[in-house]
C-alpha cells in the first residue's frame, strides 16, 4: 500500500497543509517521516515524546541511527524494498533514547510519493508496545524459572479432563513417567503404570475430597516406568468442579520422592541396627553390674543400679518405637514407674499428653524411676494405702510438673543427699535447662520439675 498524497513540508496548497498538518499532529500514534535515506524530515509530537528527543535533533538524524542495532539486519532490508518496490511493511524493533533506556515500538510503514508516482519519503506509523513486551519477557522468564525449578524438582504439571476422559499432553509430565516428551499419554494408560493398592487409596482419597466438598487432596504412589523401574510420586491435585456441582477436571502437580523414600528407608534400617546394637550395650553393662556386684555386701546399691538401667531401657524401647522422634510424656512416665505401681489405682496421673523429643523423654524416665524407688522404700507405696499424683501443665512456655505424695509414712529430710537426690536436682535439671526442687515434708515427699516448652514439644493428638 502506498500513498501518492504529497505531504512534504513545502505542500503549496494551505488548506490541505493546514489539515494534514492537523492530523499529522494531532493522531495518538507517533508519526515520522523520513527520506529516501532514512533521515528525518517531519515528526509530531507523539513520536518526540516517545524517542525522548526534540523535533530539532530528530531533524539532523537518520531512523538507522536511534534504531537499535540489534534490528538494523532485520529493517534495513525491509526499509530498501519499501523504497524500491513501495512495498508495505511491519516490523516490532526497539528505538534507542538518549538517557540509555528502551522504546519497543510497532511500525507501520509506507511508501509516500509525489503525483508522478515516484517516492519521496517513507512514513512509519509508531505503536509504543513497551508495557507488552516488558510483560511477555517477564512471563518468558518466569515461566524458564518454573521449568529449571520444576527439572530440578523432577516436577510436572498435569491435568484431567474428565468429561474428555483423557490426560492434557505435557512434556513435563512425559520426562517424568519416562514416556516419550511428544507422545499423548492416556488416562488409562496413567491409571495402569499406578501399583493396584496405591491406585486404590488414591480413589478413596480423591472420593473422600469429593464427599467433603473439599477440592483438594494429596497422596504418595508408586509408579511403574515403562522400563519396570518404581519410582515413588507424591501427587497433589485439585478439583475443578461446573455450576452443578460435578467435577469439570483434575489439575495438579506430580514430584517425584523416590530419592527420598530411599532414604527414609535407609534411616530406618540405620536406626533399627542402632536400637539393636544399644539394646546389646545395656543387657552387657546389666550382666558386668551382676557380676561386678557378685557377692557384694552392698545388695542395695546393686538393685538401684540395676534399677536404673531397667529405667533407661525402658525409656529407649519406648522410644524405639517412635522412631527416636518424640515420645508420649504419659507413656514415658508410666512406662518408669510400671515396676513400681501396685496397679490399685494408687498411682495417679494427670495432664496434657504431651509428646517430647528424646532427650526429655530418657531425662524423666530416669527421675521418675528415682522418685519410684524412693516412694516403694520409704515413702506412699511403702504402706497399703499411700497415693503418688503426678500432675503437669504447660503455663507461660513453661511445662511444670509436679511430684506428690501423701498418706505414706510420716517423711523426715535426709541427714545427707544421695545419688537419685544429687541426680534429680543438679543432672535433671541440667538435662531439661530448668529447675528440680525436692521438698521432704512430714506429709510426704514433693518434687517440682520447671522447664521450658521447648518447639519440639507439642501436644499428642
């Protein structure tokens, strides 16, 4: 397309430059005109704004020269063929401004000439395109950003269309299945490759998020490569559901966790070789104290020594079956006092049921073994009809637990403190970063344990 309108600035007829003039200055777009050589002979004042330079300067310059040199191979070309065949053309480039900073623009470009049909100039309509190409580079890079996090992740995307019955294609989700990236995958040929027992849990979950009117919901499978190789998923889907209530599709996103199944396993079978090897330890160290102790006179210490490595097998049973991650602080002080409770309800206890991590868990097995021993010797289980409360709470972020008996015989403080004393109010305390304080009342003997709630410690459910 080209224009045979001559609008050079020496047009001799007023009225026609007069509302030329007017449009030309007038349009939203940026217009500029440029001879045969690309040099600027007419710009409004749009295109001014736009290059961020004024009509004077932009007069004693070529468009090659604010053009950015990136597009010079891509215009130029087109800029020579406009001129010779006045062929119309279009082009996305970017101008350079003074200050350094950028302009995409869209340019629609034509041929003009004068009434014999030969060219005078060139006029280029400008789009400022900016904000558009800011945003599609922006939405470039954030997309190359989840691909690298999602390769890096062995994630992908996926997502079901239910009515269809068939799974969207994605290279992403192929990589990951190891089926080939262009190769459409189907719902069935998905559901097969799923071991039959996690496929079964998977539809209950999802029929339960259904039922529940939740639409989210999220397991671990494992999936059977085309190879025969199982690779552990965790899957996490939504639900998109119509107007109706009926589900439209599933969208979702798949990562594989083989590597850290593995490991979990791994950290199983070291810790289980752990347990067994310490459970070894203290039946030795049991045996060494019988024999150390054999035909000793001091039968007494003997039995507290034993008795304290009972307590602290105990404690690390107890916790070989958590896993060595938190134990139930109800069940670790009962699992203390079992060999000490006469099982008439004379042992008593009462509080939140706390789980505390290991280190806590083995420290107060071992006081409430001493508090036990104390109370079966001298104190409310020495008799028929003495009671031990053990009572805790959690106030101000700080867990306190408190030791009581009563009804035993009637208590005098010791002339001298022994180990399970020594033990309770310097190592305890120590242990749980906290107080012990014993007090031998007449009534009977009280032990009040102030510790800090650590993060670790929460509330069992």
């Amino acid at each position: 397309m080209t224009s045979t309108i001559d609008i050079r600035p020496e047009w001799s007829a007023p009225e026609q430059d007069a509302e030329i003039a007017a449009i030309f200055a007038q349009t939203a777009a940026g217009l500029a005109q440029v001879d045969l050589n690309g040099r600027f002979t007419l710009v409004n004042d749009r295109f001014c704004e736009m290059v961020g330079r004024s009509r004077e300067e932009l007069l004693t310059l070529r468009m090659q020269e604010i053009t950015h040199p990136d597009h010079l191979a891509e215009n130029e070309p087109l800029f020579d063929r406009a001129v010779r065949d006045g062929a119309h053309y279009r082009i996305e480039k970017r101008y350079l401004r003074p200050d350094g900073s950028i302009l995409w623009v869209d340019n629609s470009v034509t041929v003009i000439r004068k009434e014999d049909g030969s060219p005078f100039g060139v006029l280029a309509a400008s789009i400022d395109i900016t904000g558009r190409r800011e945003t599609e580079a922006a939405l470039r890079a954030s997309e190359l950003r989840l691909r690298l996090a999602m390769d890096a992740g062995r994630m992908a995307v996926w997502e079901y269309d239910v009515r269809a019955g068939r799974v969207l294609h994605s290279s992403d989700l192929n990589r990951l299945l190891g089926i080939i990236e262009t190769r459409d995958v189907s719902y069935d040929d998905m559901r097969g490759r799923i071991e039959a027992e996690d496929l079964v849990r998977l539809s209950e979950l999802a029929r339960a998020s259904i039922a529940r009117r939740e639409p989210h919901f999220q397991a671990e499978i494992r999936y059977r490569l085309s190879r025969g190789e199982v690779r552990w998923l965790l899957v996490s889907a939504e639900f998109q559901l119509t107007d109706d209530g009926a589900v439209d599709r599933i969208i979702g996103v798949a990562l594989d966790i083989t590597d850290r199944k593995r490991d979990e396993e791994h950290q199983r079978l070291l810790v289980h070789e752990l347990n067994h090897r310490v459970k070894n330890t203290l039946a030795v160290v049991q045996a060494l104290a019988h024999q150390s102790f054999a035909g000793s006179a001091d039968e007494e210490r003997r039995q507290a020594f034993e008795g304290r490595l009972v307590a602290l097998a105990g404690a690390h049973n107890l916790l070989t079956r958590e896993s060595w991650e938190a134990a139930s602080m109800r069940d670790v002080i009962l699992s203390a006092a079992a060999p000490c409770d006469p099982g008439d309800g004379r042992f008593r206890i009462d509080g939140p049921d706390m789980r505390v991590p290991p280190k806590t868990a083995v420290a107060l097995a071992l006081a409430v073994h001493e508090l036990c021993t104390n109370a079966v010797k001298y104190g409310a289980l020495s008799n028929d009809r003495g009671i031990v409360d053990v009572r805790w709470r959690i106030e101000g972020g700080r867990v306190h637990l408190v030791w009581a008996e009563r009804e035993g015989p009637p208590v005098a403080p010791p002339e001298h403190r022994g180990f399970g004393s020594r033990m309770l109010e310097r190592a305890l305390a120590s242990e749980l970063d906290g107080s012990v304080t014993l007090d031998f009342a007449p009534e009977g003997v009280r032990c009040t344990i102030v510790s800090p709630a650590p993060e670790e410690i929460f509330i069992a459910r």
